[in-house]
C-alpha cells in the first residue's frame, strides 16, 4: 500500500469544508480591503529565495527543495514562501505602471524541508498580502487591521499583536554594531547557531529559544534606542493609526526581522491557544527587497503572511466549525420501486441544471438504505417516489430535520428547494 509521504497530508472530504470555509472568508474580506489574487508558479530559480530569504537563514540554509531539470540549466526550487515570488511577479510585469499602489493577496501552497509537527508540514498552505508601492504609515497599519479582521472574523479573538521598529537602514545598522559589542564579551557561552548569526546576522540571536541565552537577550540593547527622529515619528504614526482602529498591541523590544531590507514596522499576531508554536502571523515593512531582486529603484513594500494549518488547530480548538455543515445536497431522491429509476435520474439532472444540489442512490439499495445514506450525507430533504407517484405525479417531499411530509407536484417542488437554497445563501 502506498501512503502519503513524511510531511504532507491528504485534506479529507470530511474535513475540506473548514478549508473552503476559510477561503470563501479571506477572499471576502481581502476583496473588501481592495486586494486583488495573485497566484505564482510553485517553482522559481533558486537564486530569487537566496537573495529574497537570505542565504544564512535556515529556509535557504537547510530547508529548500531544489534540484537541476537538466546540469546546464539553473537550479529551481520549490517555492517556501511567497514574498519574493510576488515581488519577483510585480517586477517583471510592471505591475507599477497600472496603479502607483498594487494590492496582492495570496492563498498558495508553500514546501519546507522542516521535521514535521502539529501545525507545520512539509508541503504546507500560507494566505497572505502584499501592498506595493505605498510608503507611507497609514499602509503599514492597514495591513495590520487586514490582518486582524481576518481573524476576528474567522471567531479567532483571544490573540496578541506584538509590534516593533527596525527603523531606517541608518538605524539599523547603528543597532546592528551595539548588539554585536553587547554579545562579544558573552560570545563563549552562546550556543553555535548564535555564534554563527553573531557574525552574519546578529539580530536573529534576538530569536532564539534557547532557555540558556533568555536572560542575556533579554538584557541586550533595546531597538528602538538605536532610532533616529524620523523612526521614531514614523513608528509613532503607525501606533496612532492602530489606535484610531482601536486594535490592542504590545511593543516588543525582541521582535525583529534578521534581514537588512525589512525596516520600520514588524509584527507577529500570538495566539494563546497554541503553546510553544504560537504564532500565527507575521509580518513587516521590506522596502529594500526590490533592490535585491534586481530593480533599479526601490519599491516600498509591506505585508503579512500566516498558516491554514495552524490556523485551523486554533479554530479547532475554539470549537469554531462546529455550525459550520460540509457541503450536503439539499434533496436526496429514494426510490420505492425500481420502474421509478428512469424517472428519478432524469429529474435528478434537472435538479442539477437548475442549480439545486440533487443526489440519488447508485447501489440499488432498499429504501431504508437510502434514507440512511440521505441522513448520512445531511440532505435537507428526501424525495421519495415510486409507482403511486409516478401515476399521480405527487411526489412526497420530507424535511429531514423537522420529519415534516408534503405532498407537491414536481413543479411546487422545484419552487421550495430554491427557496431553501435562497434561504440558506441569505
């Protein structure tokens, strides 16, 4: 028998309605902010990840699938993030030359070679937005409150959002220098992966989990100490605009994006639900990816990006599907009798074409048996027919939920199924 590989999953019938449910709610929501769907080809060069991820991050380091389709042709990787695929996409169309602002969103499967756990696959899914163009406060706090009417909307309310500055490329790299005077004298009792970064990328010692080294991060120099004026009043901004949206925020000194063309605002939303694995978004200003990527001017950016998985383990755990039914059909048709068959098909189909969701036994079971089948399913109503109805042409049409029994023609019965599916809709 063969099975799913180490780190993916198959999404079930049973379970598929919480994925369709959340799409449907993001596609709303993310229309309503004015965002538009961009969708990229699961494989680019590898060298997009390494320039748009870093190349002393662990994604590049360690996590990429890559491979060579020929030995003279460049090596392509699988997509482990979105960020640099739509910045890659907005670039090579001249997607500036339609609006001075383009508002991206994404819902996009993504592949890291992580050791797989609740939460976090191997070939996993990531919704998010990309607003470019804009570089001004007000895009960083819209993308923001994006963010968390998503998941307001979605019953996720029990979160913390956690705000910082990077500031300017000045600020950042004065900080960058005090961070690496703080660690030097301590820099024998950092772990390996903290003395490499201390080197490469002394700010993501700031992310370490590492029980060991909490109190000497906690200790470190503060960001936001490193900020010049202009920082400051961009940062300030950006808090007030939050205020206005009354959205609750903590700022957090550690919270910090290793890469040097993230600046100004960076932000993770933390749910309270997940232990250890807590976050369930995240995001920030990347003014100086475009540059990175190969553009001649820079293209202000900012975004945010978060998991369908585990945002479906926080739901879950809210007991948050529980209203919500996996498609059924409205009507099941039960024959009584087998010369009902040709008739019942026919009318099954008509159902179909009409738009009403019309499911019919192709087992020849009994009658019981199909009733079961219908209760199973969760159809709203049964259609039952056989050689009486046939003659008489009415047909007994029973709600399910409430065992309430009509006796219509096929033309009253079209009628209430259509208002039940409008009924429904509304």
């Amino acid at each position: 028998m063969f099975k799913t590989i180490k780190g993916t999953k198959d999404i079930l019938p049973s379970e598929i309605h919480k994925w369709h449910y959340i799409e449907t709610t993001l596609r709303r929501l993310f229309h309503r902010f004015g965002y538009q769907e961009i969708r990229t080809p699961v494989f680019e060069e590898t060298a997009l990840f390494q320039r748009g991820i870093g190349e002393t991050t662990d994604i590049v380091g360690k996590e990429m699938y890559s491979f060579r389709p020929e030995e003279s042709s460049p090596s392509l990787t699988l997509r482990p993030e979105m960020t640099a695929s739509v910045m890659r996409a907005h670039l090579q169309h001249n997607l500036s030359n339609i609006s001075a602002t383009t508002k991206l969103f994404y819902i996009s499967e993504l592949f890291r070679k992580e050791r797989p756990q609740a939460g976090r696959q191997r070939q996993f899914w990531q919704f998010g937005s990309e607003c470019i163009g804009s570089q001004t406060p007000e895009s960083d706090a819209e993308t923001i409150a994006l963010m968390m009417t998503i998941f307001k909307a979605l019953g996720v309310k029990h979160s913390t959002l956690k705000i910082n500055s990077l500031g300017d490329p000045e600020s950042r790299l004065k900080y960058r220098e005090q961070l690496q005077a703080y660690f030097k004298p301590h820099f024998d009792t950092l772990d390996d992966i903290s003395k490499v970064r201390f080197e490469t990328n002394p700010l993501r010692i700031l992310d370490s989990k590492n029980p060991d080294l909490q109190t000497l991060i906690h200790d470190a120099p503060k960001l936001i100490d490193a900020l010049d004026q202009d920082s400051m009043n961009y940062f300030q901004h950006v808090q007030s605009c939050l205020k206005a949206y009354s959205i609750d925020f903590e700022i957090d000194h550690r919270l910090v994006r290793g890469l040097d063309y993230y600046s100004h605002t960076a932000f993770e939303l933390i749910g309270n639900e997940l232990g250890a694995q807590n976050a369930l978004a995240g995001g920030g200003r990347y003014d100086g990816l475009s540059k990175i990527l190969g553009s001649k001017q820079l293209v202000p950016a900012v975004g945010f990006a978060a998991g369908i998985e585990r945002l479906i383990i926080t739901m879950d755990k809210l007991d948050l599907f529980s209203e919500i039914k996996p498609n059924a059909p409205t009507v099941y048709v039960v024959l009584q009798t087998k010369e009902a068959k040709t008739w019942a098909f026919k009318t099954v189909h008509q159902f179909r074409v009409k738009g009403i969701a019309a499911e019919i036994d192709l087992q020849e079971r009994s009658m019981k048996a199909q009733m079961r089948e219908a209760n199973r399913l969760g159809a709203q109503y049964v259609l039952i027919v056989g050689q009486r109805e046939l003659e008489s042409q009415m047909y007994a049409l029973k709600h399910l939920e409430s065992s309430k029994q009509e006796t219509l023609s096929l033309e009253d019965i079209e009628t209430k199924l259509l208002n039940a599916i409008e009924l429904c809709i509304a």
